[in-house]
C-alpha cells in the first residue's frame, strides 16, 4: 500500500487527502484565494497525524483541471515544488472526475455526467462510465453553453455538479441530480489511488494544469450587453 499525497484547489473548496496504509487523512476548507497560503501548513498538519514525514510519501497528486485558474495553477505548482524537492513522481487527476467519484459514493450509479460552473455564463462538462473497477471518460471534458450543454447530453442518466443549481432553468428538470458534493477530500484520495494502481506516475516536469479554455473573464462591453 503506498503512501500518496493529494491536493486539489480546482473549486472554492481547497481538498487535500494523504492515502495510507491505514484510514485516509482527510482535510477540507474554503480555497479560492485562501488555498495557496493554506494548502501547505494543511499538508504538514495532515502529516503530522498520521505520524509520517514528506519523505514517506510515494507520489503526489494533484487535481489537473478543468477549474479555476489559480487554483489549478496553485495545486500543480505545490505538486510539482514537492515532487521535485523529494524526487518522487506525480499522479494528474481529472479534476471533474473528482465530482463522478464523489456522487457515486452518494448512490449516483456508474453512468455520470459531471457539469461544473466555469463562470461567465458556461460550464464544464464531462460523461463519465464506471466500468471494471474504474472509471471510463465517455465523453471529455469540453467547455458548453448551458443550452447546448441541454441539449447534447439527450437525458443523462446521473448528472453530478455545481452547474445544476448555477443554471438550473438552462439545464431543465433532470431526475437525477446530485449538485452538492459529500467529501471531495475523499473522492479525491480515491482517484489518486486508482491512478497510482493504474502505473500513471509520471515525472514532475509532466506536472501542468489543464484549463480548456483561456478566457478568464468577459469584457467591458460584454457585460453590458449581458446587463442589456
């Protein structure tokens, strides 16, 4: 059983887990612009609990993306920063993904779609299949429009995320809904084990966020004309 240290900043919510061979160590808190001066202190508190040093730890994973920028820079910064001070690999996780793993804890079944807010009026989505112990991208993920979002995905078995409160007219009635997540932190864990189990160590140099789009922000005149 390996000792694996991961982070994840991609959402508002800043989530670290540190697999052991014994019960995981879980530590969730506020992230945004808090993650970067917190997720360290965290990490050696987390640490510390379990007894372990940085030294112990096997791998490093880190929540890859789609997300909020500086918070996806900040996890793969702390990632790769440690990687390469303790010369261990780094495992990258699919940060929507993430919200799969955390639903189909909460009874979602195995065919999801995740559809996470990515402000300015769009969503990342992504369709996920649990099959064979693991989980399978049907469908990766992409940025949409709420409406072409709706329409795309036909009638989803499960969908899973922020999107569904954030646009809720948009996206339309759907029987299965799961907006809220139950412990990122432990998702998290779960899906750096996997990916660890899987051989998808990779070297720290490897270590870089996946965005999907580079839009920060609508302009000016933008939102004037969404305010009109």
């Amino acid at each position: 059983m390996p000792v694996l240290l991961a982070l994840d900043s991609s959402t508002e919510t800043m989530a670290l887990a540190l697999v052991t061979p014994g019960p995981a160590k879980l530590f969730e808190a506020a992230g945004g612009a808090q993650a970067s001066a917190r997720m360290l202190p965290e990490i050696k508190a987390l640490l510390a609990d379990a007894g372990l040093k940085l030294a112990d730890v096997d791998a490093i994973a880190y929540g890859q993306g789609p997300g909020a920028f500086t918070g996806l820079r900040t996890a793969c910064a702390v990632a790769q920063g440690l990687a390469f001070g303790l010369d261990k690999p780094v495992l990258a996780i699919d940060s929507l993904m993430l919200v799969a793993e955390d639903a189909r804890a909460q009874g979602a079944g195995d065919d999801v779609w995740v559809a996470m807010d990515a402000r300015i009026g769009e969503i990342y989505a992504a369709h996920y299949r649990w099959t064979d112990g693991g989980w399978q991208v049907d469908g990766a993920p992409a940025l949409y429009a709420p409406a072409a979002l709706a329409a795309h995905w036909g009638q989803p078995v499960a969908v899973a995320g922020t999107a569904l409160t954030e646009y809720a007219d948009a996206l339309g009635s759907l029987p299965h809904a799961w907006p809220q997540t139950r412990s990122r932190a432990a998702a998290l864990g779960a899906l750096a084990l996997a990916a660890w189990q899987r051989g998808e160590a990779r070297d720290a140099a490897e270590a870089v966020p996946v965005y999907v789009r580079d839009k920060v922000a609508l302009t000016t005149a933008e939102r004037e004309q969404a305010k009109a």
